[in-house]
C-alpha cells in the first residue's frame, strides 16, 4: 500500500508506520513533501492508496475526484513557530511588535518556498508593515532541506516551520509560536484515493492512526483535531 504523506505529520508517522507493519506482517510505501507538491503530483496522475495532507488539500483533492468523498478524517492541528539555534538568545515574540523587533533586529530569516508555513509567512511580514525591509534577510532553504537545519548550521538566525517540523531537527531550540493575532493553525487530515488499490486496507490504517495519533501529538509539537 502506497501513502502519500505531508512532512507536518512526519515525526508521528515515522513511529506509527512500523508498529502497523508488524502488526499486518506487511511493508508501506511512503511519498513525503510538502503539502502542494504532493498535490500536485495527485492531480497529475500519481498513484497512491492513502492521502494524509492538509484537511483544505484533501477537500481538493475530493473536489476533483481524486479522494473519495466522505473519507476525510482529521488528525491533528500544528501552530507555526520560530527556532534559534541552540544555545542562542530567545527573543521575545510574544506579541506582534515584539515579533516585528525580533525579525528587524535578525541578521537572517528563513522559511520554506513551498511549504505551508513558508507560504503563509510571508504574508505575516505585509501584515507587520516590513516585508520590504525583510527582502533581502530572507534565506529559502534548498529543495529538501528543513529549515531547521539552516538555522542549525547558521544560515540564519530565525527559521519560522511548523512547529512540528522544527522540533525533530538536531541543534535548534523552539522560541515559541507566533503571536495568537498572526498565527495560523493547520489541521491535518487523511483521505483514501479513489485510484486505492487496497482502499479497505486504507480505511483500516486510518482508524489505526485515529487511535494512536492523541497519545502522541504533543511531544511532536502538535494539537489534537
């Protein structure tokens, strides 16, 4: 069985999928990457039993016949956030303009291309009144690369993912969220694809993960759905 999943859930999925297949005796083929990467590659005929994404992409990809419809089932909530390296100072980004002192002050931003966070942020710097001093502090990682690890390695001072995404990276420490008025939240949800192979096996996998999911998601940086 193939799963096409987001990098959000990773952390969770990497200790769930092993205990499944010991537990059915069998191996899963998973595809990891950015939500509308994965998206895309659906839309254009990619193969794939279970879809674990956005809950807006599998929405979509219902819209457009590639999820059955009434499948989606949500899993768990992620904030974005900020990272420093570790052992650098914590700036304080509590509020809007303590956040908009921290990222004018930082020599170096970074946040994704593609991904959600990296998406959505930089409509936060519009909202903040500085995108156009930030231009030339932003620092886009390479295709594959999290932003964590340019942050660990000193590329940047500030990376700003999902939190969920920068707590498995060695070498950097959680500021925190940002603040509530900029935050964005995203729900992520799996789906079974209407080209599934195994769509009952599918189905099954995703009760599996409803059960298992809760126990875990706060030491991942995730929230229940």
């Amino acid at each position: 069985m193939k799963i096409v999943c987001t990098n959000g859930v990773k952390s969770v999925m990497l200790d769930l999928l092993p205990v499944w297949e010991r537990q059915r005796g069998t191996t899963l083929a998973v595809v990891w990457g950015a939500t509308n990467a994965l998206v895309k590659e659906l839309e254009n005929a990619a193969d794939g039993d279970l879809a674990i994404l956005t809950a807006e992409a599998i929405d979509q990809l219902i819209g457009v016949g590639k999820a059955v419809a009434g499948s989606r089932v949500d899993l768990a909530r992620s904030a974005i956030g900020i990272a420093v390296r570790e052992g650098a100072k914590k700036p304080d980004i509590g509020t809007p303009e303590a956040l908009k002192r921290a990222l004018l002050t930082a020599g170096a931003i970074a946040h994704s291309k593609t991904g959600l966070s990296g998406i959505y942020f930089p409509t936060v710097l519009t909202r903040l009144g500085i995108a156009g001093e930030m231009q030339s502090k932003i620092v886009i990682p390479a295709p594959g690369t999290p932003v964590g690890e340019v942050v660990a390695n000193g590329e940047a001072e500030l990376g700003i993912q999902q939190i969920s995404e920068l707590l498995p990276v060695a070498g950097i420490e959680i500021v925190g969220p940002l603040p509530a008025e900029l935050q964005k939240i995203t729900t992520f949800s799996a789906g079974v694809l209407t080209m599934a192979r195994e769509p009952d096996t599918a189905k099954a996998l995703v009760e599996f993960l409803s059960a298992e999911f809760p126990p875990r998601l706060k030491a991942k940086g995730l929230e229940s759905a």
